[in-house]
C-alpha cells in the first residue's frame, strides 16, 4: 500500500523527499495574513521556505521529513534558488 507521500511524487515528478534531516535554522515572521517560515538543514547551503496561517512550532535541532520542490526567487535584482516545500513533519 502506497503513502500518501508516495502518491504524491508519483504524480508530481518535480516533488522530492527527504527523510530525517536535522534542521539548523528556522526562522518566522508575519508578512499580511501569513506567517513565513525559512528553514535551512545540515549539509545544503539553500533555504527551504513555506507559509501556513498560524506560527509553528520551532524546528530548530528537530529532525524532519520534507517534501518539496525547486525554484527560484528574484530578490534584489539577484535570482536565487530555494525549496518550496509542500509538506513537512518532525521524524
């Protein structure tokens, strides 16, 4: 039986899922009616970022399953790369 992680990368093939990665930084703040989250994890130099309604707990030194997808941010004049995560989890 497939899980609902599973199915999502069957039908999305841009998705990717990392399981168990700790978590060194996170940051969030409140942009309108969002509350921003950035994420950075060991061993990647690339900000993961997400937004939900309400703050979350802090991830800082947890360990996490995420799945997300590349892309790019323009910021400054400068085009950047982040993750834009669709799902995540403390392991």
């Amino acid at each position: 039986m497939k899980t609902p992680v599973d199915k999502m990368l069957d039908q999305h093939q841009q998705l990717v899922h990392s399981e168990n990665v700790s978590v060194l930084s996170h940051v969030q703040r409140e942009k309108d009616d969002w509350v921003l989250h950035t994420v950075m994890i060991e061993n990647c130099d690339t900000a993961f970022k997400f937004k939900r309604r309400k703050k979350y707990k802090c991830l800082k030194g947890a360990r996490v399953n995420m799945t997300y997808y590349s892309a790019t941010e323009g910021i400054a004049g400068f085009e950047i790369d982040v993750f834009k995560v669709v799902r995540i989890k403390r392991s």
